[in-house]
C-alpha cells in the first residue's frame, strides 16, 4: 500500500512540475528611490491586455520587495505609485512564460545578459545558453524515463 501510494505521488508530482512551472510568470522587484533607500507601500500595478481584467496590482512590503503573480504572457506596462513621490511607468515589458524581468528591477541573473546577447547579435553567448537550456531539457527527460521505469515494472528490459 505504501509503495502504490508514493507511485502514485510521483507521478502527480511529475506530471505537475511543468504545469505550475507555466503557470507562475511573476514580476517581482525591490523599489528604491534616488538615494537608494527602500520605498515600502508602493503600489506596483502591471497592466496588459493579456490579462482578462487588464491590471494586477501588488504592494510593495516593508524592505521594499513585490511579486506580481500570475501574470499571462504578453507586453506589459508597470506604473509604480507612492503619495509624495513622482509615478514612474515602465512600458513594453514583454513576459514570456516564467522568464523573470530582471533588466527592468536591476534583479542578478542571466535573463537580462542573454536578452543584450541577442540584441548585440553576440552568437556565442546565445548558442551557449541555448546549449545550456537543451542539456536541461535532455537531463529532464532522462529523468522522467528513468522514473517512468523505476515505477512501471513492466517497461524493464528482460
């Protein structure tokens, strides 16, 4: 019973990573203002009409932090409001699927270098990181058909 019920477990859990993966395109960011001192209480509004009510709103928590969620793709217009400061509003934001904005929230990662790369036309670095994502989508699959036979006696070879 124990081993039917983890079988099953594991291929929910399986089956699942690549929905809740799509499903969870957010846009999250820290606001500062000039001096680089946090902003909390901000009202970040994202709107597109991608959206079926066209806006989304989050606000921003004490250090400063907000995460916009479930979010469809589509371009994207980000205002940020605060009484007592000047409304700032980002236009053209493209989203696609998970891919986080980094270039607009100055958030570290690899996103914002490999959009300059293919502006820029640096080759390389796009072929490097197209390599990367299709060794993880090979690693991947590898993992799921070693699941799919650790869990299906009958798939082993005689």
């Amino acid at each position: 019973m124990l081993c039917a019920l983890r079988r099953i477990w594991v291929i929910v859990a399986v089956t699942a990573l690549p929905v809740s993966a799509y499903a969870q395109a957010s846009i999250s960011g820290l606001v500062k203002d000039a001096s680089g001192a946090v902003l909390p209480g901000v009202t970040v509004e994202a709107a597109s009409a991608a959206l079926i009510e066209k806006t989304r709103t989050a606000v921003t928590d004490g250090s400063g932090q907000f995460t916009v969620v479930d979010l469809r793709p589509g371009i994207y217009t980000v205002t940020f409001t605060l009484p007592g400061f000047s409304t700032v509003r980002r236009e053209g934001i493209v989203l696609t699927g998970s891919f986080v904005v980094e270039l607009i929230f100055q958030i570290p990662g690899l996103g914002r270098f490999f959009i300059q790369s293919a502006f820029n036309r640096d080759y390389t670095l796009v072929l490097g990181t197209v390599i990367f994502y299709a060794t993880l989508i090979i690693l991947f699959n590898l993992a799921v058909d070693v699941i799919q036979v650790w869990l299906n006696p009958k798939l082993r070879l005689a």
